[in-house]
C-alpha cells in the first residue's frame, strides 16, 4: 500500500468507545449519503476524531467564505450513546478518484473500525433514476443475510438484485472487504433524480428515518428540511468546482484505454 500518498491526523485522544456502528456517507450519486452523514454529524454533535487527505483525491483546492483556500478532505467522527452501541461517522468533500485509491482507502478505513472493535460497517448511497421521485424507496444489500435480517422492515427492501448494477466506490467495496475480516456491512441506497446537480434530501431523510429506528437515535428528521439551504449551498458550491476536475480526469482515462482522442462524455 502506498501510505505515503494518504495523511491521517488524529484530532482528539482516542475514546473507548461500546461496540461501535460504523456509518459512511461520502459524496455520490444524489449525495444522499453525505447529506445524511452531514445531518448526522450535526445533530449529534459527534466529535472530529481524524481528518484524511491525500495525494489520490482530486487535484484541486475549494475556495471558502474567507477566499481562502481548502483542500479536499474526508473526515471521522465520533458520537458516545450511552446505554446504545456508540458510533463512528465517515463524512468528506470527495472520494479518491480511481480503483487502486478506493481499495486503498477502504483498507485504511477498515483498520479504523478493528482499532475500536467495531463490528458493523452501514454505508449510504443513492439510486439514480430517470425522473425525480415522488416518495424513493430504499433498498438494502449486504455481506451476511444475518445482516440483511436484522435491518430488514417495511420502510426498507432487500429486493435489489436487477435493480442496480455494481455498488462503485467506497460504498461497495467496504461491503465485500468487510467480509474478509469478519465483519458485517450493510448499504442503504435510497432512489433519487441521477442529474449530478441535484440533491437527494428527499432519499436521505428516508435512509435517517431507518438508522433512526433502528439505532435509537432519537432524531428529529423533520429538521433536515429546514437546514436544506446551508447543506444544498454548502454541497453544490464544491460539487460544481470537482464536476470539471473529475471529467478532465474521466477523459483522460478514456483516451488511454481507447488509444484516440475523446472529447465528450455523457
């Protein structure tokens, strides 16, 4: 592995934490699961406990409020529920942008959750669709049917094959290389409008609607809809800056394999 390609800072001393659920959100189809995670992180008041960068996510820097500029990071948190299993929150601006970087990734994020004896990994993400639903459903896939059992209700469906193709990204992966170490992961992927510009807050409020219940969360879902405007801002401004890094980088790609120049992609 290549580890001097990725900086993990550490940013509080390390809590001992109950059994902890391990829950990723990173920026993807709809940004469902980063919307959700954001609303996680927030709500709770987790704690910051590393912040991740590294020479494999975009090559660029985001401009904030004070026009100064910020590299792109992802970020764990850390939230102590007492009497409940505690939890440990993946959140960020970017995923790494090609395969040797994901797996890379998700190996080091993997090694966070053994280090505080986690044995459940939830990642969250979207379906894109053609039109934008009225009410999306969510469905769920996994790495154990025990897993799939445990989550399985009336708000979700494990009737996913045929639906989807492959899970890309951090989302999948962590799936099956959660498996080789014995640790079970569940995906929730909620439907949501496939135009990279849209928001799916409508999909995120079902997936929290489902960790609320089933972890006992105690959240107020209601509220997401009032802080759509600082999230939906705050999430467009950086998607719209990555959107033409992340194609010229596609391009390039392309152009290799195909061995000619290529200047569009859909």
């Amino acid at each position: 592995m290549r580890d001097s390609y990725w900086k993990v800072m550490q940013f509080s001393k390390l809590p001992k934490l109950n059994n902890p659920v391990f829950i990723e959100g990173l920026p993807g189809i709809g940004n469902v699961g980063k919307v959700a995670v954001d609303f996680l992180i927030d709500e709770l008041n987790a704690k910051k406990l590393y912040e991740i960068t590294s020479y494999t996510f975009p090559h660029s820097v985001f401009v904030n409020e004070d026009n100064l500029v910020e590299l792109p990071l992802v970020e764990v948190f850390y939230k102590e529920l007492k009497g409940k299993k505690d939890l440990l929150l993946l959140g960020g601006d970017v995923q790494p942008v090609d395969e040797i970087s994901s797996y890379e990734f998700s190996e080091k994020i993997l090694d966070i959750v053994q280090k505080f004896n986690g044995k459940e990994v939830i990642t969250l993400g979207g379906i894109g669709l053609t039109d934008i639903p009225k009410k999306p459903k969510v469905y769920c896939t996994g790495n154990s049917k025990k897993i799939i059992q445990k989550y399985k209700s009336d708000l979700v469906s494990n009737n996913l094959y045929g639906v989807v193709g492959p899970i890309v990204g951090v989302s999948g992966l962590l799936l099956g290389l959660a498996s080789r170490r014995n640790i079970e992961a569940i995906s929730f992927l909620a439907e949501t409008y496939g135009h990279p510009m849209y928001l799916g807050i409508k999909g995120a409020k079902e997936i929290l609607r489902i960790l609320n219940k089933n972890l006992g969360l105690n959240l107020d879902i209601n509220k997401l809809d009032k802080e759509i405007k600082d999230i939906e801002s705050e999430i467009i401004k950086k998607t719209e800056q990555l959107s033409e890094v992340t194609k010229q980088l596609a391009l390039r790609r392309l152009q290799k394999r195909l061995g000619k120049d290529v200047d569009y992609i859909g």
